[in-house]
C-alpha cells in the first residue's frame, strides 16, 4: 500500500516540477516541453492571437481563435492589453491613461 502512495506522490511531484512522466518523451514544439498534447491556456493563447493580429497573419488567428472559447480570449486579449499599456506607462513614466490614449491616437484629455 506504501509503495502506492509513493508512486502517486512521485508522479504528482514530478508533473508539479514539469517532469515527463516514464515513457514520456519532450517534444521542441510544445510550450512545456512535454510530448503529450494539452490545451493552451488562455493566455497563451491571447499572447498568439494578439501576436498573429499584429503580424495581421489571418490563418494563425483562426487557429488561436479555436484554441479557447471566445469569451476567455477575449478575456486573456484584456489582460495583455492591460498589462501592456501599464508596463509602457512605467518605461515612460507617465500615466496609463495617456499611454492607453497616446496608442490609440487619442488626444491627451
């Protein structure tokens, strides 16, 4: 019985380390590195989505776009845009609010 929980315990420790499991193999292609097939996450996919829109490469965003529901990557595009606009507003040194406007071609209020 022992010797099953620790085998249970190894296997929980080694996917919490990003450890194959035996008879895994690591595959270059996968984000993780593990050579079994997983969904993305929303914000990976919100990451190659907006990066696919950027390089306006329409075959990359309908692949993204099935990747996660529509309400989740537009969740996960938010989230980048927020982060983006704050992390710009720190290297500027100005307000995210003039950031956000300065990107959108706004005039600053």
């Amino acid at each position: 019985m022992f010797d099953s929980v620790r085998r249970v315990w190894e296997r929980f420790l080694g996917a919490a380390r990003g450890r194959p499991r035996p008879g895994e193999s690591r595959s270059a292609g996968d984000p993780r590195g593990s050579g079994t097939k997983r969904a993305p996450n929303l914000f990976e996919a919100a990451a190659a989505y907006v990066a696919a829109c950027a390089e306006d490469d329409q075959d990359g965003i309908e692949e993204v776009a099935g990747w996660v529901s529509p309400e989740a990557l537009s969740f996960g595009v938010n989230e980048l845009a927020c982060r983006a606009v704050i992390a710009l507003a720190r290297e500027r040194d100005e307000s995210p609010r003039t950031v956000a406007r300065a990107l959108l071609g706004l005039s600053s209020a």
